[in-house]
C-alpha cells in the first residue's frame, strides 16, 4: 500500500460529512461522536471457556485502540453499534475489570449502545459501566444507526452486523482480503473493530461505495455501477 493512503478519510454521505477511519471506525466530526461496531468484548474468553485454543489480549488491545481514538479526537460521545459483548460467558470478572478500569479513565464520555443480536444473549453490559442501551433505531442527524443492516423507512441507516471486507486480486493468483466501509444512499456498513472477528466478503452492488482499511491507511476501491 503505498504510503500516501491517509489515516483517515472524509467523505459525504446524506449532507453530512462523516471521516471512515483507519481504525475501523467513523468520526463524525458535526456530532463530536464516534461510531464503533462490533466489538464483541469477550470473544476470545468465551472460545477459551469451550476448550479452543484462542489468543489471549485481545480485550487490552480493543480498549487500547478505543484510548488511542479518544485521545486523537474531540469526542464526546462514543457510539456502538452492536455486539458490545460476545455472549455470557463473555461477563468474566478479567473483561469486566478491564471495562470498568477503561470506563473511568472516561468518565465524562457519554457511552450508547445500540443493541445488536449478540448484546440480546449476552446481556447488557453492568449498570457500573455508565452505559446507555438502546434498541435500534437509534436516531441521531440524518441518520439511522444500527446493529441490523436494514433499510430505515426514511432515514439512511449506518450499520454494522455483517463484518464487511473486500478481496484485493493481485498478479497471478494473489489476493489480499481487508475490512472495508461500504457506503451507500441507503445502507451503509461499518468494518468490525475487533480484533478478534471474522469477515464477510463484500461486493460492490450498484450504488455503493468501498473503502478498504490496512497499514495504517484507508482508500476507495471500488464502486458499484448503476
């Protein structure tokens, strides 16, 4: 990739600027809020307390990155859309310690959590963490967010749920899959920030957009013809 791709990446959608980050994130610089989906906090312990042989850390790396954000930005708000938690075995006392630990270094952040179909098995998270949930759709400028990827019936939807990632072909039989934001009038789809998750591939239909996310960059790809 070459090193000209920025960090970050304005764009235009719905006559509001939104910038698609590097981190598997949007800034929303209007709302002063940042828009984060699918974290699934807990992930790797769950799998670990099914006997698989998962990383370990990657709850401090989550929380780290979300540092590093809050820290390059203005925010005061930070939004999730969806899977904040992985599942109930998810609630361990060492991830829910990490939690409240990263909650009060942000105590004046105001936190939403739009609920996403594994936050309905997990559980919302503990009243401590100062969080506010809420079932989609949660209404907010000219937008819809969501966890579920479907139509609003008068607003643009911003969602995540699917884990999008677009397949990059390179000479002979080469190929690189990368997270990537798919833009469109109507719904748009945010890469899963954790970094413990899997993807689906995504193609450009006709009407989006495609950023892809790698090395410390983000950059259009692809668009779907009408």
């Amino acid at each position: 990739m070459p090193a000209s791709h920025p960090r970050h990446l304005p764009v235009q959608l719905a006559g509001a600027e939104l910038w698609l980050l590097a981190d598997k994130a949007i800034w929303w610089p209007a709302m002063q809020a940042l828009l984060v989906a699918d974290i699934h906090f807990g992930k790797a312990a769950t799998y670990r307390a099914l006997g698989q042989p998962v990383p370990q850390g990657t709850t401090a790396d989550n929380l780290q990155r979300l540092d590093a954000l809050l820290q390059r930005f203005a925010c005061q708000r930070l939004i999730f859309l969806g899977d904040f938690l992985h599942a109930p075995e998810a609630q361990t006392p060492a991830t829910l310690n990490a939690l409240g630990d990263w909650r009060a270094r942000h105590p004046a952040l105001a936190v939403t959590l739009v609920r996403g179909n594994h936050d309905k098995r997990a559980g919302d998270p503990p009243t401590e963490l100062g969080i506010e949930v809420v079932t989609e759709p949660l209404l907010l400028g000219p937008f819809a967010l969501q966890h579920e990827p479907r139509p609003h019936p008068t607003r643009p939807v911003l969602a995540g749920h699917l884990h999008p990632a677009y397949q990059l072909r390179g000479r002979g039989r080469q190929s690189l899959r990368l997270p990537c934001f798919v833009l469109s009038d109507g719904v748009s789809l945010l890469p899963a920030f954790g970094s413990f998750t899997g993807a689906m591939n995504q193609r450009a239909e006709p009407g989006q957009r495609i950023f892809v996310v790698g090395d410390g960059g983000v950059w259009a790809v692809a668009q779907g013809k009408e």
